[in-house]
C-alpha cells in the first residue's frame, strides 16, 4: 500500500451516491462496508449493475434466464442488507460487456436520470487485482464505460443530444469518482464498524458462494495493517477523483 494513501473522514452534507458496476455481488465484495458506512452517515445509495450474472455459474450449470432471476434477487436482498433500497440493472450480458458507445449513452442516461454527487465504480486499469489473480473484463470495461460517461459526456450538452431532445434529461456533473478494485489508492476509510455487516450481505450470493465459512475467514483475516488482535481494524481502498 502507498505511503500517501489517506484517510478519509466524511462529507459536510448527505450526497448521492450511484455504485455504478458490472455484476450482482460486485457492491458487496469491493466495498460492501463503506456502502453500509454511507448509508449509516445518511447518504443515499443507488446501485445500478450492467449484468445481472447470467454466466456466474458456481459448479453447475443454469438456464442463464433462471439464473439472471435468481441472481437479481440475491442483488436485491443483499443491498437491503446494507441499507440500500433501490437496485437497477442494464440487463447486458454477463461476460460481453464492452466500452462501446451504446453502452456510453447507457451510462450517460442512467447519470442524468440519477442526478448522482458521487460515483463509485470499478478501476479500468486493474488487470492483476493479487497474486495469481487475472481481473474480470467486465469490471474493467464497467470502469471505462463508466468514466468516459462521467467526463465529458454526462455534463455536455452535445453529447447524446437525443436524450435531451427525446427523454428531457438534462446535463449532469458529477463531483466525485471513487474507483473500487485499484491498485493506486488514494483515500482509505476505516469501516471496522461496517465488517461484519459486509460478510452478512455476502452471505445473500448463495448462488456464488461455494464455501461461506473458508470465505468469511479469508474476509476476517484481511486487516489493516496497522490491526493488532486487541484492536482488529478494517479498511476499503479507492482511488478518488474530484472536480
């Protein structure tokens, strides 16, 4: 980790935060804990997902429609869990998603329709997240699609006009991009307090989750560094970019 990397404390005033990511289960494992510290703090969190994991199949196999439903379900569930009320979805299909321009606009719309202070989505730049680990191409593309939307599509008139012309949706600028899954953070939040009530929404993706136990061992074993067994701490990283 960086020797730069800081600590983050809080906004002066409730934002609206849109995590804006690839699959069901994504919210949860890259920063399930800090969404359940905003929403402790009184910040409204929307997810909106472009997938719904049609193709996350955990040792069986499943007609991807059955799956999908199942899998929006277990999405729904576990963002409750985490004080998050409403959950949209794309619907692209899992395992395909590319930075192309439908998907741009896709974005851009679903920006200005939410009107968000704050985006968190997924760093475009990760490809090796841990040792032996290759990223998904969908959290990369997600980061990519989602910030060539932010900047400078989403607050500029002349691009995607026809959302103007044809849904009334008006320029929208973003303040804030929080990149989940970096490699590079900049800003850290303590989210001890928030740990456990992460591993419980996890606990929703029974459709994902071949071993619960070996998993939440592995969650309970990632401390911060700083930790001590008296004092067991936990954070979740970013890379954030403010306008």
């Amino acid at each position: 980790m960086e020797s730069n990397v800081e600590l983050f404390v809080d906004w002066d005033a409730p934002r609206k935060i849109l995590i804006f990511l690839a699959h069901p289960d994504d919210p949860e494992f890259f920063c399930g804990a800090s969404i359940a510290y905003w929403c402790a703090r009184g910040h409204e969190v929307v997810y909106c997902l472009f997938t719904k994991g049609d193709k996350g199949v955990n040792g069986r196999v499943i007609p991807p429609e059955t799956l999908k439903q199942i899998r929006e379900e277990e999405q729904r569930n576990a963002a409750s869990l985490l004080g998050v009320r409403r959950v949209r979805f794309l619907d692209y299909p899992d395992g395909y998603l590319l930075p192309s321009l439908e998907a741009r606009r896709d974005a851009v719309r679903i920006i200005r329709q939410e009107r968000p202070d704050v985006i968190v989505t997924c760093d475009p730049l990760n490809y090796f997240p841990g040792p032996n680990r290759i990223n998904h191409p969908d959290h990369r593309a997600a980061g990519q699609i989602v910030l060539d939307a932010v900047f400078p599509a989403a607050g500029n008139p002349l691009f995607f006009p026809e959302l103007i012309a044809n849904e009334g949706l008006e320029p929208h600028e973003v303040k804030e991009v929080w990149f989940s899954l970096t490699r590079q953070p900049n800003v850290r939040l303590d989210v001890t307090a928030f740990w456990e009530q992460k591993i419980t929404a996890l606990r929703a993706h029974r459709s994902q989750i071949e071993d619960m136990a070996d998993l939440e061992a592995r969650l309970r074993a990632r401390l911060a560094p700083d930790s001590t067994p008296e004092h067991p701490r936990y954070e979740e990283y970013f890379y954030r970019v403010v306008w």
